[in-house]
C-alpha cells in the first residue's frame, strides 16, 4: 500500500468528517433543545449549495460563502416559526413526520426553481489547484475547506461556551422546561437555535458544492450520516459531534477506497459496535433526549 494513497484517502476522510461535523452540530442542538428530529436538515443543506450558485453567479464564491448560509439561515427561521414550533412537545413522531413532508416538498421547490439536471459550481480558479505536500500532490480547495469549517468549529465553541446566549442555548439542550421556567423566552430561543443549525447546515452545502456538484438530491447523501454522528457523538455534545464526525468520515473514506462494497455498510456497523459499548454514545448523558 502506497503511503501518499493511504494519506490522500486520509484527508479525504477528515474533508468528509469534517462536513459531516457541521451537519451533526445544526442537528444535534435542534434536538437537544426542541425534541424534533428534523429530518429537513438534509434539504437545508441542499439549499445552502443552491443559493450558493445563484449568488456566486452575480457576486462570486466568497460572497456566496456568506451569503448563502444567512438565506438558509432565514428559511430555517421562517421554518420554525410557520410549521415546526406547532409540534413542541407532542409525540416526536408528528415532528418527525412534519419535517420528512417539509424535506420532499422543498426538494421539489428546488427543481421548479433550478430545474431537475446537475449544475456545475467551482471555487475561484486560484483555489482550484494542488499544492505539493511532498509525500502527494492534494486539492487547495479541500485543505482551504479544513481551515474554515475548524475556524467555524472554533467560533461555535466560543459562542456556546463563552457567551451568554450561548450558555443558554446549552442550558436549553440539557432542559428546555427548566430554562422556559426561569424566564427565558423560549420561543426566541428555540427560534434562534433551529435557524443556527439551518445556517450550519447552508455552510456545509456550499462547502461541499465544488466537490460533489449540485444537485436536487444531494442532501440525501448527508442526512443519514449525520443522524448516525449524533448516535455516535451522544445527542447534545459538541465535543461528541466533532468526534463522531471526523471517526464516521475516515473510515468511509477509507472503506471507499479499499474495500468499496461495505462502504455504505461501514457507517452502520461502527454505530451499532459503539451503541453495544456506550448506548448512549460516546459522550452522550444519561437521560438526554430519553
């Protein structure tokens, strides 16, 4: 096995993982503090590469990068302010249901919108080169990517950490009544967290844009993965996510490369040998979202 081969693949998997992270993170706040699975997480994703296209055309990629995100972001708000604040605290089946619907719905918006073929979308031409890593030759755009979404890691840890809104968003994970007790607005609160976690999901679908293409199925491809990363991670860790994230991306990766026919498989079976140890996850709390 040739070292830049297992190398290249390597940070092909930390890329993945990487993207997966940003999902994993919108979603697993949605969670812990509504109690929805949103399973229209995967579209936001999608919108987030579309709305990308569209203003790169007119202002270019990194004003898209901005810009992109923040439209995903208010169509998360108006989400949560129409539809899914009218299933707080029912059975999380009505959510799941409520947002599945949402997901199909706007997907076929997005092909009214943008038409039902693939569309093309590139990064600056100066980032669409390779850089010698001495041991390989690997894309410029995939090492910027490493460096952005690890800054955005940082600045959401910062938030949730260091500030005040953000100790509340956390607060409002580990017990929504008790904060609403207290006399949190909730209903801002829970409409400021479901469109952080739109905005996330928007900077990963303009991220992975230049490498996979756009198309109206694409969040299809993350949704899932995204879903077992909180599994592995432990609903409402952020450390969890970023953990699950980057384990979940390698070993796909690496799976794709070697051993293709339990690529897909691979992704369930790590989840269920770390539900066998912690069925919890791996930093999940006893009786989060129980």
């Amino acid at each position: 096995m040739e070292p830049s081969l297992l190398l290249s693949q390597l940070f092909n998997g930390i890329s993945m993982g990487l993207l997966y992270v940003l999902m994993a993170m919108g979603l697993t706040i949605i969670m812990g503090t509504m109690g929805v699975v949103n399973f229209s997480h995967g579209i936001l994703f999608t919108f987030g590469a579309y709305f990308a296209y569209s203003v790169a055309a007119k202002f270019g990629f990194w004003v898209a990068l901005v810009a992109a995100p923040v439209l995903v972001g208010v169509v998360g708000v108006v989400m949560e302010a129409g539809l899914v604040r009218r299933v707080y605290g029912k059975d999380p089946l009505y959510g799941l249901l409520l947002t599945f619907g949402l997901a199909m719905s706007l997907e076929e918006l997005i092909r009214i919108g943008w038409g039902t073929t693939g569309l093309p979308f590139s990064p600056p031409d100066y980032l669409n080169t390779f850089v010698d890593l001495k041991i390989m030759f690997y894309p410029l755009y995939r090492l910027v990517v490493f460096g952005f979404i690890l800054l955005l890691i940082l600045a959401l840890w910062f938030f949730l950490e260091r500030t005040t809104m953000g100790k509340i968003v956390r607060a409002g994970i580990q017990d929504s009544l008790m904060v609403g007790i207290l006399g949190v607005n909730t209903k801002v609160l829970f409409t400021l967290v479901f469109g952080l976690g739109a905005f996330l999901a928007g900077v990963a679908g303009v991220l992975s844009a230049p490498i996979t293409g756009i198309m109206p199925t694409m969040g299809d491809n993350v949704i899932m993965p995204s879903f077992i990363v909180i599994i592995l991670g432990g609903v409402g860790s952020f450390y969890g996510s970023v953990v699950g994230g980057l384990l979940l991306g390698i070993i796909v990766a690496m799976c794709n490369q070697f051993v293709p026919a339990v690529a897909e498989l691979s992704m369930y079976l790590v989840m269920a040998l770390v539900l066998l140890v912690r069925p919890r996850g791996l930093f999940g709390e006893e009786g989060l979202f129980e």
